[in-house]
C-alpha cells in the first residue's frame, strides 16, 4: 500500500488472509479501511464493515464486542458517505445506548456521528445535542480530534 502503491494486490492478499483467518477480525477490517482510504469505494467499505458486523454478532471473531461496536461506527461512516443518515442514525443510537467502554473514544466517536448524521437529515437539534455530547464524552488525550469535529459540527449553520 506505502511503498509499492498497489491497493489491488494488497486486497487480494488480505482477502485470502481473512479467507484462511476468519476469526481474526484484523483482516476484514483492513480490507475495510483499503477500500474505503484506498479505492474510495464507500459500498465495498461498507459491504465488509457488514460482514465484519455479522461475524461479532454471532461470536464468530476475536475480541468480539469490541469489533461489533468498532464495525458499527465505522458501517455508520460509510452509511453517512453513500447518503444513508436514517440507517447510520438507528445504529448509532443502538451503539449510544450500549455505552460501550472498548474501542477507544466508542461513545464519542457514536455522538459525533449521530450529529453528522442528525444534520443530514435536518434535526438540527437533536445534532446540537449529539455534538455537544461527544464534547463532553471525549476522553482528555482526544487522540481522534473528536472535540474538534464536534465543534464544528456546532458551528454549523441550521438548514433553514
């Protein structure tokens, strides 16, 4: 991906990976995050944070929880991206409402969205609301610039 720039042979090879290791949740994930950085195919990203999803919820990966909830917020994404709000926001609130410890930033980074998301489909309100709320659920290092994007989510003007 770096050095020789071949996203293609870098898919095919993790896709046999996660062929072989479909319990480690690692190569799933990374077929996600080449498509989406990589290929800039929001469907592809999606299609495998789905798939990732479904094998946390049966228990079929490692470290299942934490992937369930990391393959949520990032489906999420990629449902705001191919202009889905309604569908990120059922799932973003499932993730809200499940308070989650693991993966880092979880329940801020699940605010933050659901605001994004709430702003696309005109409840400014209820994005104020969500923003403000992952301001407050920030962890103090804010590794992710979660703080910073909530902010700016706020500074937005209302869809009039």
């Amino acid at each position: 991906l770096w050095f020789e720039n071949k996203p293609s042979q870098a898919l095919d090879l993790v896709r046999s990976l996660d062929a072989r290791y479909p319990s480690n949740p690692m190569f799933l994930t990374r077929i996600a995050e080449i498509e989406n950085e990589y290929m800039h195919d929001h469907r592809a990203s999606a299609a495998a944070w789905e798939a990732l999803l479904v094998r946390a919820q049966r228990g079929q990966v490692e470290a299942a929880r934490i992937t369930e909830v990391r393959a949520q917020l990032e489906l999420a994404r990629d449902l705001l991206e191919l202009s889905q709000p309604e569908r990120a926001i059922d799932m973003l609130k499932a993730v809200v409402g499940e308070r989650p410890l693991a993966p880092y930033s979880a329940p801020a980074i699940a605010q933050l969205y659901l605001g994004f998301a709430y702003d696309r489909v005109g409840m400014r309100d209820l994005a104020v609301a969500a923003y403000n709320a992952a301001v407050a659920l920030t962890p103090s290092d804010d590794q992710l610039n979660v703080r910073a994007r909530a902010r700016e989510g706020l500074r937005k003007k209302p869809r009039q």
